[in-house]
C-alpha cells in the first residue's frame, strides 16, 4: 500500500521504565526466602522494593507468570508472582500491595 508524502504524523518517545512505574522503589540490599507452590524454598538477594513488588538476584531464575511466596522480615508469606526476567535480575508484582508504612519500614530496616 503506498503512502503519501504529505501524510503527517507524530512519534511520541517511549516512556522510561521508571517513570512508567506505579510506585516508587526503594534500594535495599537484604536476603528473602521464595517458594513456589510444589517446590523448595531457596534464597535470593533482594535490591528493591515498593509498595507493589519487589526485585531480586536469583542463580536459577523463574519464569515469568510464576506465582510465588515470598518471606520478607516481620511479615507472613506474601503472594506475588514475577513480571519480569532479565538474566538473573527479576521483577515481581505483590497479588496485594504493600501498605506504604510496611514499605518505608521494609525499606529502612533492609537496607
């Protein structure tokens, strides 16, 4: 199909990640235990967190879509399930999200 020379149009940038975001982050750095429904727990090595989820280290990551248990300080298993993989860094999104108070106390004790 030909296109007109004279047909206008306008290329908006791509929003950054971070600005695209629905809560801001905290860096952290804090060890946390995961479980997925059927399997071990094991270790990972936490380096941010937000009132909607939380990011992390792991040497065998999982995939996106798994739903996971994950074991922060002072807290009972929170839902979540992973959003993003990219390498060994991976995202997850918190099933309910974190009262802001929890967060700034996670974020200050975790760092």
């Amino acid at each position: 199909m030909p296109v007109s020379a004279d047909t206008n149009f306008t290329v908006s940038p791509a929003t950054p990640a971070k600005e695209a975001r629905r809560a801001d982050r905290s860096d952290v750095r804090a060890r946390a235990r995961l479980r997925e429904a059927g399997r071990k727990p094991f270790d990972v090595e936490l380096f941010d967190i937000s009132t909607t989820g939380f990011c992390f280290f792991a040497f065998s990551p999982p995939q996106v879509g798994t739903r996971l248990w994950v074991n922060l300080p002072g807290l009972e298993m929170r839902e979540s399930i992973v959003r993003r993989v990219d390498g060994t860094s991976c995202g997850c999104e918190f099933s309910s999200p974190l009262h802001p108070s929890v967060t700034e106390h996670l974020a200050k004790q975790l760092r």
